[in-house]
C-alpha cells in the first residue's frame, strides 16, 4: 500500500494528554453510568487489551485485516453471538466492543463488522452443519475473511429486485451475476451472496448461500474508493459458480426472510461503530482545544469553540442512550422471532437509531475539524480519518433515505390504529 502518513506537527504537551488512556478515561466517564456491572467489567477489560494489544500494532500504512487475528485471539471479532465459552455476548456487549475498537481504529471495526457481524450472523443463525461451523471458526479466529454481496448496479436501495440468478440444479446451485461495493470482497474468503431464481418473484425465489473464494467462476476486483484505503471493497463477478447445497444459509423464499432480519443486526452494529467515531472525535476536540492556546488563552475559552462543541456532546450524550436502548430492544427480536409485529417495530427502531447515529457522526466529524483547525486535517489527530469512516458508516447498511423510509412506513402503520 502506498504510504498515507506524514510528519508529525502536533505540540508534545497536547500530545502527551491526547492518548488513548486518557480518550477512554473520558469516555468511560460517560458511558460507564449508562450500563451493568458486567458490561462496565467487559468494557474495561477490552480497553485494556486493545490498548495494550492491538493499538502498538495499527499502522496507518498498512491494510487492516493484519489486526483482524489480534481480536480473533481473544474472541473479538464479534460479540453479538454465542461463541464457544464466551459468556458476555449481545447485542449490548456488540456495541460496546463497535464504539471502543473505532476508538482505536474506525477503519479496522469497518471492516471489523462486515466479517465479524454482517457475514458471520447468519452463519450462527442459519448455518446448522459442519461446514459452516468450520468456516465460523475460520472467520472468528481473524485468520479468514468474510463479506456480503447485496448491491448490484442496478438495484442498490431497491435491494429486493437483485438480478443476480441462483438457480437450483439438482446436486448444486449454480450462482451468476456481479454484486458492487463488496466491502472486504476483494481479500475475503468467503462470500454470502444473495440471488433470485426468478427475477419477476424476487420474494419467493431469493436465496442465501455461502461461495467460497476457491469456488471456479468468482472474480473480484477493487473498486477506487479513497474514503477507506485500509479496507478493501469490490466488485464480485459470478460466472457459473458451482454452490454445494451444504453452503446454503436461506433456500428458495428464505433467503429474502434472512435479508431483512439481518439487516437489522447490520444496522445495530453500525450504530456502535458510528457512535465509537463520534465519542472518539468529541474527546479529542474537548481536549486538543483545551491544550490549544491562541491568543493568549486556550481556545476552547472562546464560547465560539466550546458551545458548539458542548452542542454535539448534548446530542451524542443523547444519541449514545438511544444506541444501547436499541440494543436491547434487538433481544425482543430474538425473544419474539415469530411476532411480525415486534420484528417490524425493532427493524424501525434501528433504522431510526441507525440515521441518527452515522449522521451525528459525520457532522460531529467535520464541525470539530472546523473548531480543532488545521491540525485535525492531519493524521497527527485521526479526525479526518474518522470523518470519512463516517460517511461510509452513513451509506452502508442501508443510504440515510432509505433508513427514513423505513422509519416512515412504521410511523405511517399508527394510522391504521385509528
Ligand atoms: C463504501 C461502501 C461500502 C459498501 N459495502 C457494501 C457491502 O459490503 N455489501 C453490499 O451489498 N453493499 C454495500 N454497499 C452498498 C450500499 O449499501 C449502497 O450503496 C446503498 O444501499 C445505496 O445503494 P446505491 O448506492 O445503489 O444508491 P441508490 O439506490 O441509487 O440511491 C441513490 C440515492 O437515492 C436515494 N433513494 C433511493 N431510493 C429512494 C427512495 N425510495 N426514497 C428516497 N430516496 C431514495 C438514496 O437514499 C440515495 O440518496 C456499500 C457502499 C459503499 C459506498
């Protein structure tokens, strides 16, 4: 990878306060009250050993996915499933390690989550023999990769009428077509793909299967984008990939089932993400503009400086309350999986939630570059960086439209009550 970092022009005094210890002693200041004696155990645990652990190793210049075995090691890749022996999982414990890995590297938990949430959730949902439980263990180790293939270029929002075909040929399923803006695609080992038997019944003829990266047929390309150069993110061709029926997930009609549901987890997890971006910027703004003098005097003593930077702590003080309520709004998902109603309600929660977040995130991002000045532009402070995670966290898992949308029809349903 071509080397993105620079010199180094930041004060050595704000650099001493500005560490990741400190960063999370503020945090915790505002997040420990917010949750359970074992959540507040795990949260301090994990900082501990990413501060320990994974922080030494993150190096701007490299891809991420070198740090992915890190987490694997201690069961990080995700906590939103049971896993072997790990006691503390959900999606609270989710959130949590999305907001505190951000902290350390938005790029990594991008990533992070699309392995770890987006492509492993359905295998530990839906995944019931023992190849799949092989290629869970793969994936939950760090040392393999996994991804998801929705998008196409023609049907982004309008995810439901895919034209990629999947069609049932006895022994096998035979998949063609090409998905876009495959994150981790390019380096991944495994791939859950979506496709239709019919096109003009996308519901009822929608599967769900695992290709792996050895499968005959599979081409990935990496697509230019310049938001994220640590993450890879693709375009995926099918040619006549030949499927065992041991890789699939949802048959015929289930598949379009599975969508849905996993969308909800992806959104979740991107609200931890969005929310750990945001917690990340607002602490370093508060203090590098507390260290920083001009004029004689810190800047944050100008009330131009600290009021909109108190504005955006009221609004992700408020944001982050409501991130872990739908979090544990998820568990009615999984306690009621066959009451439409509920799912409905929790799928528009988290579309709600998930708009709010990824958007505070992105303008917290920007107005703190605005206040903090040129210094956040460089890499010395990670903002900019984080920013542009935070636009992607925006437009995946769902365009901030389409999260509208969704609220929208919710909303809409109350009509009916009267
Ligand atoms: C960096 C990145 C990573 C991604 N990772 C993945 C991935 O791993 N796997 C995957 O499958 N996809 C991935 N995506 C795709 C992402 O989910 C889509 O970009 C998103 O769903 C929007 O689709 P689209 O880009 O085709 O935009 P379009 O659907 O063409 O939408 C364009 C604009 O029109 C608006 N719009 C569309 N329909 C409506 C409507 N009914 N009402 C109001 N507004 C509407 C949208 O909100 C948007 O503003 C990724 C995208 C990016 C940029």
């Amino acid at each position: 990878m071509k080397k993105i970092t620079g010199v180094d022009i930041l004060d050595e005094k704000i650099k001493e306060k500005l560490t990741t210890a400190n960063i999370f002693k503020i945090f915790n200041r505002f997040i420990i009250p917010l949750i359970t004696k074992p959540e507040q155990d795990f949260l301090e645990e994990l900082e501990e050993y990413l501060m320990n652990e994974l922080e030494p190793k993150v190096n701007l210049d490299h891809d991420v996915y070198e740090l992915f075995p890190i987490l694997g090691k201690v069961k990080l890749m995700q906590r939103l499933n049971a896993y072997k022996h790990v006691r503390r999982h959900g999606m609270r414990y989710e959130v949590l390690l999305a907001m505190a890995v951000s902290i350390i590297d938005p790029e990594l938990d991008l990533a992070r989550v699309v392995s770890g949430v987006i492509f492993s959730n359905p295998c530990f949902q839906y995944g019931e023999n023992d190849k799949i439980k092989k290629i869970i263990d793969e994936v939950m180790s760090g040392e393999k990769i996994g991804c998801i293939c929705i998008t196409e270029r023609k049907h982004g929002s309008d995810a439901v009428n895919m034209e990629t075909k999947i069609e049932d040929k006895g022994d096998y399923l035979l998949v063609n077509g090409e998905k876009i803006y495959t994150t981790n695609g390019p380096v991944a080992d495994y791939f859950i793909v979506y496709g239709v038997e019919d096109t003009n019944d996308p519901r009822g003829s929608m599967y769900q299967v695992i290709v792996e990266r050895d499968f005959e047929g599979l081409e990935t390309n990496r697509l230019g984008i310049q938001s994220v150069p640590r993450v890879h993110i693709g375009q995926t061709i099918f040619r006549d990939v030949k499927v065992p029926k041991e890789n699939i997930l949802g048959g015929r009609g289930l598949g379009y089932k599975n969508l849905f549901e996993g969308l909800v987890a992806e959104r979740n997890a991107i609200i931890g993400s969005s929310l750990g971006i945001a917690w990340l910027v607002a602490i370093k703004a508060l203090i590098y503009t507390n260290f920083r003098d001009q004029f004689g005097r810190s800047i944050y003593d100008f009330q131009a400086v600290s009021f909109p930077i108190t504005k955006l702590f009221t609004e992700l003080m408020a944001a982050t309350e409501l991130g872990f309520k739908t979090a544990t709004e998820y568990r009615k998902v999984e306690k009621y999986e066959y009451q439409s109603k509920i799912i409905k309600y929790a799928a528009a929660f988290s579309s709600g939630t998930k708009f709010l977040a990824s958007n505070l995130a992105y303008r917290l991002c920007y107005e703190a570059q605005q206040l903090c000045g040129g210094i956040a532009f460089t890499d010395n402070l990670m903002i900019d960086k984080a920013l542009e995670v935070a636009k992607v966290q925006e437009i995946i898992g769902g365009a901030r439209n389409i999260q509208l949308y969704l609220v929208s029809r919710a909303v809409k349903d109350m009509i009916r009550l009267l």
